[in-house]
C-alpha cells in the first residue's frame, strides 16, 4: 500500500549525506538508516541513478558488493547515439526514422517501438549529460553493422582519479562498498528498503528507502545456471566471458522476491571475436583490436560466414561444430594486436599495454599459430589445407573487385597477403544480457501483467540495456542505454520521495 510509503516521505536538503533516521513503518524491519533513494549496483546504471537522484536533491546510499567502486563504469565505453553535437560537427546527416528503421535490422527489434523510440530520442540528451560530467566523448565511428551513418560514440576519461570518480565528481552520497543487497524489504506490496549483508565480515542489517529503490546489478552471464534457465543450447558451450566478472545476476533473487516479470531473457550477445588471457583463461576474453584483412573458416578450412559478421552479437549461432578460426595474412607479426582483459578505449590514451601476435605466443596462447607457410600453419592450427584455394578464390574475387558468397562488396585492399599467415581460434564468447527484468518506459519494475511494484526501479544490462524493452538479439554501444535507464531510474526514485507530503 502506497500511503505507507507517502508517509515517510520527506524533504531533505541537496547533497544530504545520509544520517537521517526517519522511522520505518511499523511491520519494516528497523532500518540502520533511511535515505530517499537507495542504489544498488555502482556500474553505469547505477552511477546514472546516483547522480540523477543526487542531483534532484535526494540523498542517497549506493550499495556496491565489490570493494572498488564502478568497474562497469570503466569498461562500458562506446555509446550509441542519433542527433547529438559530435555527429553534428562531423557533418553526419542522421535522422529518427533512419535510426529507428535501421534498428530493426540491427537488433532485430522494432525499432518503432515506443521503448526504442524513446531511448533512441535521448541518446542525444544523455551524452551531452555525460560530457558535462568529465566524459571526453570521440567519433561518432561506424561499429560494424550500425547502419547507414556513424552513431557509436567513444569515451575517455582525462581527468584524475579513476573513470567512477570522475564521473560522481563533488556529489553527496553515500558508499557501502563490499556491502551486498542480499532481497528487497517489502511493506503491503511496496519495497520500501533492502536487507544487505557485509560480504567480509556477515553483518546483516536493513537500510530504507523513502523514494525507492534501483537496482542496477548488471547482467547475468556468469551464472551458468541462470544462463541454462533461459538458453538451455548456450549451456552446452564452453565459453570464454567477456563480461564482467561481477555479472552473476546480483539482482535476479531481489527481482524474484517482489514478483517482478521478465522480458526476452534468453535474448543473451555472443560474440566470436575473443581469444582467453593465456595467464588467467577464466578472466574476461580477450579483444581482437587490429586485424588486417581476413577470412572467419572452419575446420574445413571453408568459410562460414562473411567477415563482417565478426563484430555482430548472434555469430555464435553459425559457429561450425569444430570450431572457427580467423585467418589473415601478416606483413608482421607485430601489427596484429589484441588486448588485455582489463584494457578498454576508455584508457587508451593512457597507454594500455597491448600483446603483438608473438606476444601473446610467448605467453603460451593454444589459440594462435603463426608460420609463413600457409599450409604449416593450417595444419598446426587443426583446420584443412583446402583453406588455402578458399583465400586463393576470395583473392581473385578482392582483386577485380567482385561480390563475395555473403553479399559483401570487395576491393582490392580486402585481399589476404603477407608474409606469415596467422590462425586465431575463436571460442564463443558470452558477452551481454539484452533481455531482462520487465520495466515500463520510466525504469519502473513490472509484475509479470505490467503492472509497477511501487517503490523500485531497475536498470542497465539487468533490464536488458533499454528500458522497457527492445534490445532485440543486442547492438554495440549500449552504454547510453545503461546511463539512458540509470538516469530515468534515479530520477523517478528521487521524485518519488521528494514529492510526498
Ligand atoms: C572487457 C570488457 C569490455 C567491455 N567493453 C564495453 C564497451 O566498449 N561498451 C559497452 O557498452 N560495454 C562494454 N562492456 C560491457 C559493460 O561493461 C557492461 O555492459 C556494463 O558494465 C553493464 O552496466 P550495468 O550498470 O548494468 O552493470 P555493471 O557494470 O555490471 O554493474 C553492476 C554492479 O552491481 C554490483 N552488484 C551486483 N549484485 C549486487 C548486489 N546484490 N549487491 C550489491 N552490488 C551488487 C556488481 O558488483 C557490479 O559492480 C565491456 C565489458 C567487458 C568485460
């Protein structure tokens, strides 16, 4: 019952810190303290809350289970936009109707959806929101399969301190680091706090929540079990992960205890782009960063889909059984780069440490042969020598500039040379949820009927990036949906306190 709710609300002062100890209704537990908007999850989403729902005036607290603040905030950096001032000054001519019908052929998604058509309209909004919070935002750049026009728009952080701490700047709010939600309190149908748990040392205890809560605790895809819930094909695969190490799905046992619905949580992105850290193979995948021109085959040494498709979320679906390997031709070695788990374009201006092929071999990667005899390395790499009329054909197609089996347009600079031939092994990689908790277009939390649980708000990759739905099979630059959401949530939990009597 909301009157329960409405009658703790009160007005606190801007950048109010947390200390108040307003009373908890009667059949809540006793509550530590009481804030007006609690934040669960410090990655993008829950940044986003925090911020909005500080800068409306709320205080908040932000629950992280991690012991360092935002790790998600760091790694999530290319964002999708349409209409902003950087696609602007690159002349780039965009439209609404040309993002929302190239949408649907990105994610397979309606892209006139009204969930769609409102995140699309505020991509724009929220990178300018991120600018002036500290973000130094590149491009826009044309990610594979985008569509017609450049929209993914790249971050750097050029201040002090980490990515995290430059976006909260001077805001008032409170941290419980190593502090996890462990469920919801619930009061006549209401949340109206959490129950949290101090990972180190077992001490329980429950902090309220006037406004509400959002929960903002990332995706699910390092839970095997979640993950054979809803893609019972994905549990047969042996996956590498590029996604957080944090994505257990955090939230999914608070999203159960207050009956909240789903929406397309088989909807998981899988990439085939990766090959794991030789020194820590459970750690995030690796990315391949640099690549010359180069053909995806299997171990028939044919190929099995066009190149492009390389960077797309759903290639794991046309993975051949024994597997698949890029294969490209190296002038040197040196030039095909790939990344380490932690790197991120965000810090690249900081200079990340990059591996060079023979790098990453000298760490004893399993997944990289290298020789400058084709047939050697085709046979070392476990894939049939016919590979090598396969290129020999591609080749002639690239030289005279013809259509290749998958549609793609060639030209001469697509064809294979080098010196050395390198076959990396592809493993599919679990990469991000799109599909999620059931949200309305305010980030407000759904029964399954669609009806919202008052007092809780969800966002980022554990509604499947786009509130309210519409991610489709996924698309690359999700970190404006992440903020778009963050922000809604934070703001509705804040208004919600703020705004009682
Ligand atoms: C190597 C790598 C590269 C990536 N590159 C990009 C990129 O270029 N662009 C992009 O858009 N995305 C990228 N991503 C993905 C991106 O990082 C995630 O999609 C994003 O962080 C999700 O944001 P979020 O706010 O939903 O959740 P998260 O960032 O996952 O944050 C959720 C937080 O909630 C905490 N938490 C969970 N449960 C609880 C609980 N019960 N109590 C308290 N705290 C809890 C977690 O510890 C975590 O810190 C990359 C990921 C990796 C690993």
């Amino acid at each position: 019952m909301i009157p329960v709710l409405l009658a703790l609300g009160c007005s606190e002062s801007v950048g109010h810190t947390g200390t108040d100890t307003a009373p908890a209704p009667d059949t809540a537990p006793e509550f530590d303290t009481t804030y007006d908007v609690v934040v669960v999850g410090s990655g993008p989403a829950g940044s986003a809350a925090v911020l909005a729902a500080a800068e409306a005036g709320a205080s908040v607290v932000l629950f992280e289970r991690e012991t360092t603040l935002g790790e998600g905030v760091r790694m999530a950096s290319q964002a999708y936009g349409i209409l902003t001032p950087w696609q602007e000054d690159a002349g780039i001519v965009d439209s609404l109707a040309l993002a929302q019908a190239e949408w649907t052929t990105l994610t397979g998604a309606d892209g006139t959806a009204a969930s769609v058509t409102a995140y699309l309209s505020g991509t724009s909004e929220v990178l300018v929101w991120l600018s002036d919070h500290g973000v130094d935002i590149r491009g826009p750049n044309n990610a594979a399969g985008e569509g017609s026009v450049a929209r993914i728009h790249e971050f750097r952080w050029p201040g002090e301190g980490t990515s995290f701490e430059q976006l909260m700047g001077d805001t008032a709010y409170t941290a419980r680091t190593g502090v996890e939600v462990t469920g919801p309190v619930i009061v006549d149908g209401a949340v109206v706090g959490v129950e949290w748990r101090d990972v180190a040392t077992g001490e329980t205890g429950a902090t309220g929540a006037r406004g509400g809560v959002v929960v903002a605790t990332g995706g699910f895809l390092r839970n095997r079990e979640a993950v054979a819930e809803v893609r019972p094909d994905l549990a047969e695969l042996d996956p590498i992960f590029e996604t957080l190490k944090s994505s257990t799905g955090g939230g999914l046992p608070f999203f159960e205890a207050i009956g909240a619905g789903r929406e397309e949580p088989a909807n998981i992105g899988t990439y085939v782009h990766s090959v794991p850290d030789p020194r820590d193979p459970d750690t995030e995948a690796m990315i391949l960063m640099t690549t010359p021109a180069y053909l995806l085959v299997g171990s028939d040494g044919q190929r099995f889909t066009a190149g492009g498709s390389f960077g797309s979320f759903d290639v794991v679906d046309l993975l051949p059984a024994g597997g698949a390997w890029l294969v490209a031709g190296v002038d040197d070695a040196e030039s095909m780069v790939f990344s380490p788990p932690a790197y991120n374009w965000a810090n690249q201006d900081a200079g990340p440490e990059l591996y060079s092929l023979p790098a990453l071999q000298a760490l004893g990667s399993e997944d990289l042969v290298v020789d400058a005899d084709l047939a050697t390395a085709a046979v070392v790499a476990g894939v049939d020598p016919a590979v090598a009329d396969v290129i020999d054909a591609y080749n002639d197609l690239a030289a005279t500039s013809q259509t290749d089996e998958f549609g793609t347009s060639l030209d001469p600079t697509d064809q294979l040379r080098g010196t050395s031939w390198a076959f990396v092994h592809f493993r599919p990689a679990l990469a991000k949820n799109f599909g999620g908790v059931l949200t309305d277009l305010s980030s407000r939390v759904l029964t399954p009927d669609g009806t919202p649980i008052p007092g809780v708000w969800a966002a980022g990759e554990c509604v499947g990036m786009v509130p309210g739905g519409g991610s489709g099979r996924g698309f690359s630059g999700s970190a404006s949906a992440l903020y778009y959401g963050g922000r809604l949530a934070g703001a509705g939990a804040a208004e919600r306190s703020l705004s009682a009597p």
